[in-house]
C-alpha cells in the first residue's frame, strides 16, 4: 500500500458559524488576511515537504470562493512541490475537467509539471463537489458528459506527437492542438478518477484507472470498489490489482491512543466546519431526481456528517486515529471489509491542528505505521 | 384547425417526440411554458380554451420527457417551434409565452413572423438590459426556495409550494423541471446578450401582461421590454406575481382576451 499525505489548506481563522450563512461560494473575502495566509502557504508547504521526508507521497486537491481550501489553482501548487521535492509522486486529485472552461490547458498545466518533477506527476480527474458550481458558472447537468470529453481530449493532447489534431465536439473546440512540452511519463501519467458511488464507476474502470474515494465509510467503500472489480471482471479483463483503488479517510497517528484521538478531534474541523446551505450543496442537475427530492422533503443537506461524533465515524472507518497499533488496525480491519485497496489517502491536517501537531503525525504515521501497511499486497 | 398526429400524447416534430396536448376551440393559440413546466390543469386553461384551440407541447425534458441531443437551448427550442409551426400549416397564430416561454417567443417571432397573428408575453425572461456588473434577474439557483417564493408570488403564503406537504410525485416533477430549465437558460442566464438588438423584427402586435408585483422579472423591466418592440402594449395584473395566470386567473383571462380582441 501506498500512503498520501494531503491538507486541504484551510484558512481556519473565521467569525462564528452562526455569523455567516455559507463557508462556501459567499463568505466575504475580506475575512481573508494575506499575511495570514501568506504564513499558512508556507506552513502548508513545509508539511507536504515533511511528509516526504518521512516516506510518504503527497496529494492536493483545489477547491474554488471557500475557506476550507486555499489552493484555488491546484496546478500552480503542483508546480512548487515539483521544485521543492525531489523523490515523492504528487498526486493532483484532482482537476476539476467538467468546470474548467479549456482541457488543452489543463493537458499543458500537468504536462508541463511532470516534466519539471521528472515524472513523478499522477494526475486526477474529478467532477468536482456541487458548491464549485456557483463558483465556477458551471452548468450543472450534463457533468459527466463534458467530464468524459475533457478528459478524451487532455490524453489525445498528450498522446499526439506528430503535429496538431483538430477537435471539434460537443462541449470544446480546438482546431489546432499540439500542446509543449509533452509529458516526460509515457505514454502519459498515470491517471486518477473519483467515484463516489457505484453508479459513475464504469468508464473508469473500463480505462483501469485509480479511482479514489473520499469519507465514504465501510460500507459504501466496499460497494464502490466491488463495483470496478466486477465491471472489470465482466468486460473480460482479469480481477484487478489494488493499485488501482485508493481511499481517503482524516487519519492522526498520535504517541497513545489518547493523543491520537485529540489529533482527530481537531481535524474534524473538515467536516464540522461546512455549512453551506441547500443551494449550494445540492444544486439541480448536480444529484439524481430521486437525491434532491429527499433533501427537498427534509430539508438537510445529503453532505451531512457534521453532527456524528469521533466513535461513530471510527467505527464507520472515516477517521482512523490513535496510537500506532491503533491506526494499524483500524486501517487493517477497513482493508479486509472493502476487499483491499492499494491507495490510503491521508487527510493529516484540517483547521486547528497546528503545524507541530501535525508534523507529528506525519511522522508517527510514517515510522510506526506505513512500514507495517506496505506489506499489504 | 385540423387536429395534430399527437399520438398518445407524443408529436413528433423532424425527429424530435415532443408530448403535446391540444385542446380547446378557436383560433389557434401556441402556449409556451416556462421553467416550471406546463400547469397540469388549471381555471386559467379552461377559461381560454373556451376561446383558443390550444397546442400545449412540453419542452423536451420537461416533466421527464426525453431530451434531444439536437435541442439544448431556447434557439433549438425556438427552431423547433417553427418546425412544428411550419410543418402542420398554422396559420394566424397566436403565441403565447411565461416566463423562459416568452423569452422563446421573441426568439420564434424574431427568426419569423409569418404565420403569426400576435404574442402574448407573459412575465418573460430573455432580453438583458443591465449593465455588465447588474444581474437584470435575480439569481434563483443562487437561494433558498423560500426567497425564491417571496420573489415569484404576490402572496407567497397561499401560492407558494409547501416541499413538506408535496406528494412524491409532484416533488419529483419539481426537480425534473427544474433540471430541464437548467438546460436551456444557464450561461448566458435567462437571456440572449443578442436578442435585444433583433427585436425590431417583431412585427406582430404583442401583449406583455405583467404581474404587478413580479420580483423576478420586475414591472420595470417588463415597460423597457414593451418599449424596445416595434408594436407592444404593457398591462399589470394586480395582486400578482411572476405567474398572474395562476395566482389572478380571471384577471389574467381577461386581460389576454382584451389584448387578443375577443
């Protein structure tokens, strides 16, 4: 198994909860301080290059008008890790290709990056959560179709190197592609998708790619992963390997249990601190009929695990947290019931874990933990 | 006007199953709906179909119907109609639009006029005045449904919907169509940045009815539009909101039927 170290890079520092209507999309950015976020930038860099230090691989995601992510430009990001690391992959989970207005750029973007790292660029393709909608004008019905398009376009750019192609399709028109500088992977980096449930899993096992799942818990997990094992089974390819399955969970490594689960309490500011009302977090189109009628008749966002407490979702394996032998095992014991999976992504900082606390995680996580983790096939 | 080949409620217009209802006796009269979907039933139907043979089609989508790869926006709408228009020889039509309907309305009238008697644009949408920085309507996918109400109804407390107490079939229609309007009217937002420098080809006399107390396309909005064509009147219907036709049936009837001449 593969462990990725990644922080969302909140900017943690806000009014009350009940003095805004939204965290997301609205919240004024004059509660925004530079210098502040100048020291988080800079803080958050440190601990992914720490993270490497100790063995581990680093991921990044982008999120857009939130204080829950300060990374709006993902790519950019990426760029500065490829300089300050030199042996880690960095993993992008991912670009948001339904939303991003120009494919060709993101095939230059990640291109460009993996070269600069030498290679070590993993790149993923997400549809991104409904509250980027607003943010980003984009139309939220017919995502996975211009997912789907985006995504043929970036690995025809990046597999094409005879001169332009000409693209002119359903959602993108490009009459003269021929993107510099091609990727240094051939024939192109490996690529991730996000799947949070069953129902989008076909084309991306069809192309055998990484699909990753986020906070989805025991039994969803199992469902998500079962689903491309058998899609791959049943379109006559053989069971795949776990590499090709990866999860993320908030996971604290601390000295005891006790310590461990501290660590975990404070990165449940991920998720208690996400208040975004109904328009926002369930825009039409976004979820099946059957979804936004249920949050129609009861009012509450489907994104809701705000009010669960730590026991819950450790027993749910979306935290797992304590001392090294702890992790260990509840990690272990979530590995048997989703039937394996190659990929833990590690959401190691969130709020107010502060930066010692949090390099300590890391490196209880790398030392006592990772080494044990790794034998699992 | 001879019947339509609506067969089991389904029109097949140049490849596209479009569900259509035709019903009523009179001059011919072409209702275009808007974002909530064709009414089902309503005192306002009955009332003019007294008067008007009415040709009700639902916009692909709507209330589930199947959407065409060839009709993604209210341009495609607006040839669909014509097609539709064209093809089973209505003539001297009246057209009548709500809402997203209007604003497909001007878009027919203005590609042609020729088989048109006359439009009857009711709280339209689809003509953007404001400035670049000034939404000229408010943001719907951007708040609550109760703010939503507020803005749409003259009295949202007896009109608007209460999602508790719908049925799960009337809820389910109201996402579906919902989705369906996403389609047509997202980017640009409820409106055509071109339309307003082709309304001059509207030659038809048109009727803009108006509820006074529209806060989603404002009475004020509503007299520019009527101004910027070449042969428009404007009428307020009191009391009412964005849809007068449900919330002042009589009044709106009667409005329509002044405008109309009947």
């Amino acid at each position: 198994m593969r462990a990725w170290f990644f922080t969302e890079t909140a900017y943690p520092y806000l009014p009350p909860q009940d003095e805004f209507e939204s965290i997301r999309v609205q919240l004024p950015n004059r509660i925004f301080d530079p210098h502040l976020g100048a020291d988080l930038y800079h803080r958050y860099i440190d601990e992914w290059c720490y993270a490497e230090e100790c063995g581990l691989d680093i991921m990044l995601n982008e999120h857009h008008q939130t204080a829950t992510c300060m990374d709006p430009a993902a790519p950019i990001m990426l760029g500065i890790l490829a300089r300050q690391t030199k042996t880690a992959r960095l993993l992008l989970l991912g670009n948001p290709i339904a939303n991003r207005r120009d494919p060709v750029r993101v095939a230059e973007e990640m291109a460009m990056v993996d070269v600069i790292s030498r290679g070590r660029v993993e790149v993923g393709f997400v549809r991104g959560v409904p509250y980027e909608i607003s943010a980003m004008n984009s139309k939220p019905v017919s995502m996975p179709e211009r997912l789907w398009e985006a995504h043929d376009l970036i690995l025809k750019a990046w597999t094409t190197h005879d001169g332009p192609f000409n693209w002119e399709s359903e959602h993108f028109h490009h009459r003269q592609v021929n993107i510099w500088p091609r990727p240094w992977q051939q024939p192109h980096p490996p690529v991730w998708v996000t799947a949070l449930s069953p129902g989008s899993i076909a084309p991306v096992a069809d192309h055998h790619y990484v699909v990753a799942t986020f906070l989805t818990g025991k039994d969803k997990t199992k469902d998500i992963f079962s689903a491309y094992r058998n899609r791959r089974l049943t379109q006559g390819h053989g069971l795949p390997s776990n590499d090709r399955t990866a999860y993320a969970a908030l996971v604290y490594t601390g000295e005891t249990d006790a310590e461990g689960q501290a660590g975990a309490e404070k990165l449940m500011w991920y998720i208690t601190h996400n208040k975004v009302p109904p328009h926002f977090s369930n825009p039409p189109g976004y979820n099946s009929v059957d979804a936004v009628v249920n949050v129609l008749k009861s009012g509450k966002s489907p994104y809701l695990f705000g009010n669960f407490s730590l026991d819950t979702l450790m027993n749910q394996g979306i935290v797992f947290a304590g001392s090294p032998d702890t992790v260990y095992r509840q990690i272990r014991e979530f590995y048997d019931v989703v039937g394996g999976f190659g990929h833990l992504l590690i959401m190691g900082q969130a709020g107010f874990l502060e930066h010692d606390e949090t390099m300590k995680g890391i490196r209880l996580f790398g030392r006592e933990v990772y080494p044990r983790l790794k034998d699992l096939a | 006007m001879r019947d339509l080949p609506v067969a089991g409620g389904v029109l097949r217009v140049r490849g596209v199953e479009l569900a259509c209802r035709q019903f009523g006796s009179g001059p011919p009269l072409l209702m275009l709906h808007g974002g909530a979907g064709p009414t089902p039933r309503a005192p306002y139907l009955d009332a003019l179909a007294a008067h008007f043979e009415i040709i009700l089609p639902t916009h692909p989508g709507f209330y589930g119907s199947p959407h065409h790869k060839r009709v993604g926006g209210v341009d495609d709408l607006a040839y669909l109609y014509l097609d539709l228009i064209d093809d089973f020889g209505l003539d001297d039509l009246t057209v009548m639009g709500f809402s997203m309907g209007g604003w497909l309305a001007l878009e027919l009238a203005t590609k042609s006029c020729a088989r048109l008697k006359q439009l009857v644009l009711v709280d339209a949408v689809g003509v953007k005045f404001a400035d670049r920085e000034t939404r000229q309507f408010p943001d719907i996918f951007a708040m609550s449904q109760d703010t939503v109400g507020q803005l749409m109804f003259h009295d949202p407390a007896r009109m608007a919907p209460d999602f508790a107490a719908l049925s799960e079939e009337e809820l389910t229609a109201f996402v579906t169509n919902r989705e369906a309007l996403i389609h047509y009217v997202w980017e640009p937002y409820l409106h055509n940045p071109k339309l307003l420098a082709r309304l001059h080809r509207v030659t038809v006399p048109v009727a803009c009815i108006w509820g006074d107390s529209d806060g989603l396309t404002t009475p004020d909005y509503g007299r520019q539009l009527a101004a910027a064509l070449p042969n428009a009147r404007f009428e307020l219907i009191p009391q009412a909101g964005h849809a007068p036709q449900l919330e002042q049936p009589q009044a709106f009837v009667a409005a329509v039927l002044a405008a109309c001449g009947r």
